[in-house]
C-alpha cells in the first residue's frame, strides 16, 4: 500500500510539473517597461514679440518651429538641442497691372512678405519629474532677415509665376530660454505637450517693413530700408515625440 502510495505521489508530483510547464509555455509574458528614447523631435507654433528697438518698428511676428533633441544621459539631463524656425512679421497684397502699355488688361496680386529665418544649436539642461519635464537651454547660430516679392494670379491660379528678393541681411545669433513638457502618451513613442519661451538675440540688422517699399512714378521702388537692433522673445506651443529605432 505505502508503494503504491509513493508511486501515486511521484505520479501527481510528474502530472503537476508538465501542467505548469503547459500553462506557463501558454501565458503571454508581461511586456517590459519601455526605457526613456534617447532621440526626440517635434514641431511648435510661435509668436516673436519684438524688445527693445526693434519693438519701435515691428509689432508682432508668427511662424513655425522644429527642433531636434538628443540626450547625452539615459534620464535626459543634458541634452543636445538644435532649432530652426521660420516667421514673418509683415505682409501685403494690392492688385498691379502686368505688363506696361495703355491701360491694365490683365491683373496680378503683387505680395510682399517680411520673413525671418532663425537656426541655433547648444545644450538642454532638464529636470524630469514625473509626466512633467522642466527645462532650460541656449544655442548660438545665425539668423536671416529677408524681403521677397512675389506675382500670382487671380481666381482660379494663385501659384506665384515670378518672383524677386528686395532686402536680406544676416549674421550671428543666439538664444536662451526655457519650457516646460507635460507628457500626454508613453509607450513606445512618447508624445509631450511643449510649452516655452526664449530671448532671441540678433544684433543690428538691416531690414524693411510692411509698406517700406514704396512705387515710384518711372517705374522704379525705393526701398525705406531700417538699421536696428532686432532682438525679440519667442513663445512657442507645440509637442515633442520620442524616436526609437
């Protein structure tokens, strides 16, 4: 009896390993935790609200910005962060007519655009502390102030066929600043609402401003250029988004 008992024992003990063998072969391992990506990029809207002299001919500028950002340390500490933003802070369109001779058969819109050209690079110091991520950082770079005049026609075509740059001028720049990031999703590609702002520091630049080129009777511009110091600060809205490879 006490044979048959053992030999009982071993038999459950043998049906009882296979099975938990079965089971553990069938359930799904629980996914690891995705370790924090090294790489980020993302996109901001912003605001360039003038200082200084160059708030006396300039009001308000709105463009877009993207950025490119990578750690230096596994918690994102430190941080290479490079920028590059695109604004314009003064337009127009009025009607002209093409062509000389008598009288205006043909009609174009003539616009001109005030543009300003931003892109700096240099390091990012952070704070992460859970879903919100406080930072700093300062770049040095170049930035790029230009005029341009383009023709386009009317109605059904609004593609510009000829255009011409009245004014540009350019030179070193740099920034500093910071922002704060609220992570909104994880997983395996993070996305964070990004919130900041930064001093832009330009120098003296030549520019013109929205009505600074002016027609003359002969068919010739005279171009109200303006020399100042151009520094302004930029609010930017936007998201960041992890990258993995």
């Amino acid at each position: 009896m006490k044979r048959m008992m053992g030999m009982g024992v071993l038999a459950a003990a043998v049906v009882a390993l296979f099975w938990g063998d079965a089971l553990q072969a069938q359930t799904p391992e629980a996914p690891e935790e995705w370790e924090t990506p090294r790489l980020f990029t993302g996109g901001s809207l912003v605001v360039a609200q003038p200082r200084g002299e160059f708030a006396q001919y300039v009001d308000v500028g709105i463009g877009i910005q993207g950025f490119f950002r990578g750690a230096l340390d596994p918690a994102g500490i430190l941080s290479l962060r490079a920028d590059v933003s695109v604004l314009t802070y003064g337009r127009e369109t009025k009607r002209v007519c093409l062509g000389g001779g008598v009288g205006c058969r043909i009609e174009v819109d003539l616009t001109t655009s005030n543009n300003i050209v931003l892109g700096t690079v240099g390091p990012e110091l952070a704070l992460p502390a859970g879903p919100f991520r406080v930072y700093g950082h300062a770049g040095v770079g170049f930035s790029w102030f230009g005029t341009d005049s383009q023709v386009s026609g009317s109605l059904d075509d609004q593609q510009p066929f000829a255009s011409s740059r009245n004014q540009s001028d350019g030179g070193f720049a740099w920034n500093g600043g910071g922002g704060i990031q609220l992570q909104v999703s994880g997983g395996r590609i993070p996305v964070a609402l990004d919130f900041g702002v930064s001093h832009q520091a330009n120098g003296r630049r030549e520019y013109l401003t929205e009505g600074g080129i002016v027609d003359l009777p002969d068919g010739s511009i005279q171009l109200n250029t303006i020399a100042s110091d151009a520094d302004f600060l930029v609010w930017r809205l936007g998201v960041s988004v992890g990258l993995r490879p």
